[in-house]
C-alpha cells in the first residue's frame, strides 16, 4: 500500500486502483453541460453566501449502500456483482476494498466517507477477533485518509443485522446483548478517535418493539438511557470530542422505533439527562416514515439548537418504504438548505448519502449518476437558498408576521413579565383582539418557487 500512495493533499484526485479508470473524474461544467458525469450546479470552491460550496454541504458518501449493497431484495438475490469483489466475507476482501471506496470519492472530489463497523471489516469467530478485525481495516483506512485528505464525517455501529440483535441492541430483553454493544461502541468510539472521526452516529436499529404484549417499555427505554451514558462517559474518558447525533427513525425494522422522531428522541434525552451531549441526525426519508416533511425534521432540530447531520435521500411518495433513493427534488433541497444556512450551516456534519442505486441499475457507472444527481440536488438547492435569503422577502415577511411580540404587551409575553392579570388587563381595555392579517401562504409558494 506505502508504495502506491500519493503525495499528502488536501483534496487528491490520486486513484489507487484500476476499477474506475474508464470514468472521468466528476467536474463542474455549468448548467449547460450535456455531460451526465459532470456536476452542473456543485462547483466545489466556488464561494455561496461567504462560504465554500464543499464546506457548506460536506459530503459523505456511505460505505453501506455504496459498497456494501448487492440490490438484494425480499423477492430475489442481489443484481450487483463488483468487479473488485471476490464474493468472501474475508479480511483480505475488506483491506482491499478501502482503496476502491477511496478511489470512488476521489473521482467524485468530495471530501468525506461515514461507516458502521461491520461495513468495513468482517465479524470474526470471537469478539477479540472481531475486535481486531476492525483495528486491521482502520489503520489503513487511516493511511488513505492521510494520502487522499479525505476525511470521516461519522462512525457507527451495525447493532441490527446479526440475529444476537434480533430482539434489540441496548433495548435488549437480553444483558448479554447490551454488554457486546457496550464492546462495538467502545471500539467503534476509539476508532473514530484514531481516524478523526468529527461526529458520532446512534441509529437505534433494532431498538422498538414489534408486540407490547412481550414488551417493557420502561426497562427498555431506561437501558437504552444507561447506555447512553455509558458512550457520553467513555468519550470524555479517551478525550474523544466527537458531536454524538441520535438518527431518528419512526418504524422499519421494528413496528415502534423508540428514536421515532426528533421531537421524540428529544424528550427522551432530556428525561435522561443527556440533552447536552446529543443532537440529531435527521435522514429524509425517516422524516416521511414519521409522517413529517424533511423539512418539518429540520425545524424541530433548528429550533432546539440540536441539528447536527443530514441523511441525505429521499421515499417513494407513493409508498411508505425506506426506499433510500438519492435526493431529487429541488424544492425540498432548497427549503432545506433554506433551513440549514438559517441554522449557519451543519457544524461538524455534513450531507451523507445515505442512498443506494436501485436493483435495476446494477451497472458501475448508475454509482456515479446517483452520487451526481444527489449532489447537484443539494448544490442547486444552496443557490436558490442563498437567493432567497439575499433577497429578504421571505425572512422580513415572517419578520413582520410575529412583529406584534417584539414591542408593547407582545414584549412583555416574551420577556417573561407578563401574567395572566396584566394580559386580561390589557385586553379588557382593548375590547378584543386585532383583526388577523393574511398568512399569505399562497404568495409565498409563489415566491419561493420564482427563485427555484
Ligand atoms: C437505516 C439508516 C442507517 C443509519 C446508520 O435506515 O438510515 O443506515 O444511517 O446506521
Ligand atoms: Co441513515
């Protein structure tokens, strides 16, 4: 590996291996560009709204779908067979995969890769083994990182797919399933430490019921709690400064996901007392499992100061599946990134595809033109967000629209001083209250579009 490294820079387009020497490596061209494998919107250093595109929208491609997924489904095998695969399950398999998924990021120039432990690298026959295992691929996921500057958005742990989770991880009826959790996360924590990994993902896989009939929700839940001291402890203990981010999710594996939503998962924290050590990792298509917007996801993190990273995909709007398809539509993505720059960006997140190419594209190259029409989604979607907040109509309409807190008897409802006697006061005095002015929802559909 030394001797196939190239020289250290920040963002290296240098490819390790042969596999994607027939694909260009992905430029921006414009918006007139006819060539699908170019970028006609994400110009990486170009600077939006005082910032570079690559540092407002840091993205992350996901070792799991991009990787890792064979468009297996319920009806039928996988339909993807990568050349670079040798179909083992082994060590060897698993080092010499890191340099191709590094190759993938480089040619797309993007800067960050999110993983789970077993992603990228093999359960062994004992936990000590698979524990090491994992140490193998992480130090040379350090040399690429250190070779190629690209960079770990988020580690995680896969504490649902193998059958000793098949009950729960930390929510588990089971001590013995919680105490080899305790083991992937400590391992994972350190591994994210050694590589710099700037957040740290809980997505609560398996942790939910299917029946309350054989269910404590209360011991469950407070487990759960436990455990998540445990990781908050752990991470002060090594010195690990790591966001932690809870991904909520309503349903999918089990019937009743305990993260169900943000506004969920944020009462649990507080009733646990580890609202200061989390924020959120909103995915789009979770959001619409719970029934709520991508954006309404958004909002509820922005205005608890816990937005922490994006899942960046999106439904089927005709299903109720986790279909994870790359992001498309442009409005959602501009009233997003609306939301987001409002917010002053994602801070130590990022956009991380967590997308997967359907069964039916099964060809090296469909890889590229999912990861290009996501990006460029999300690209455009930051321009017509700059515009909009450039512009001001919308910001000083809502300005406008709460106006009557930001002096008189409003002032005083926000400061805190007011009661219920002062207010009856007041408005016994006024005889009623104001007549309401227009929402205007449809002007202002009208007007975000007109930047779209
Ligand atoms: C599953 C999902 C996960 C998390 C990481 O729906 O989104 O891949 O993002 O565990
Ligand atoms: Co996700």
């Amino acid at each position: 590996m030394a001797s196939k490294s190239p020289a250290k820079s920040s963002h290296s387009r240098a490819q390790f291996t042969k596999w994607f020497a027939a694909i260009p490596e992905i430029k921006y061209e414009g918006p007139a560009s006819d060539n699908a494998l170019s970028y006609r919107y994400y110009n990486a250093d170009e600077v939006i709204a005082g910032r570079k595109m690559r540092d407002w929208l840091r993205f992350g491609i996901c070792y799991w779908h991009t990787f890792r997924g064979v468009a297996q489904d319920m009806f039928g095998p996988g339909t993807i067979n990568r050349p670079w695969e040798d179909g083992s399950n082994s060590l060897s398999q698993a080092l010499s995969r890191t340099e191709v998924v590094f190759d993938f990021i480089s040619k797309l120039g993007l800067d960050f890769y999110t993983f789970h432990d077993r992603d990228v690298s093999p359960e062994g026959a004992n936990v000590a083994e698979t524990n090491k295992n994992l140490w193998a691929v992480a130090k040379r996921l350090k040399e690429l990182q250190d070779a190629s500057g690209i960079k770990l958005l988020w580690g995680t742990a896969n504490m649902f797919s193998h059958p000793r989770f098949a009950q729960g991880a930390a929510s588990s009826p089971s001590a013995d399933t919680l105490a080899y959790c305790a083991n992937s996360v400590k391992e994972m924590l350190d591994v994210s430490k050694f590589l710099g990994g700037e957040s740290y993902v809980f997505w609560g896989g398996r942790e939910g019921y299917n029946s309350l009939l054989n269910t404590n929700l209360k011991r469950e839940t407070d487990h759960m709690a436990r455990f998540f001291h445990m990781a908050v402890d752990y991470a002060k203990k090594i010195s690990y400064k790591a966001q932690f981010l809870i991904e909520p999710k309503a349903c999918e594996p089990t019937k009743h996901q305990y993260d169900f939503d943000a506004a969920t998962s944020l009462c649990f924290l507080r009733g646990a007392g580890l609202d200061k050590h989390f924020k959120f990792n909103i995915e789009a298509n979770h959001a619409t499992l719970a029934g709520h917007d991508f954006v309404h996801e958004l909002e509820v993190c922005v205005s608890n100061g816990v937005l922490g990273s994006v899942d960046a995909n999106r439904g089927d709007v005709m299903n109720g599946w986790d279909t994870d398809q790359y992001p498309i539509d442009i409005r959602e993505s501009a009233h997003a990134l609306l939301v987001i720059m409002r917010n002053g960006g994602l801070g130590a997140g990022g956009f991380n595809f967590d997308a997967k190419v359907r069964r039916d594209s099964h060809e090296l190259e469909d890889m590229f033109h999912g990861h290009i029409s996501g990006i460029d989604t999300l690209a455009r979607g930051l321009r017509i967000a700059a515009k909009i907040l450039a512009d001001g109509k919308i910001d000083a309409f809502l300005k406008e629209r709460y106006s009557s807190y930001d002096k008189g008897i409003g002032k005083t409802i926000e400061d805190g001083k007011a009661t219920f006697e002062s207010l009856q006061k007041y408005i016994l005095e006024k005889g009623d209250a104001a007549p309401l002015k227009s929402a205007r929802q449809e002007y202002l559909e009208n007007l975000f579009n007109s930047y779209c």
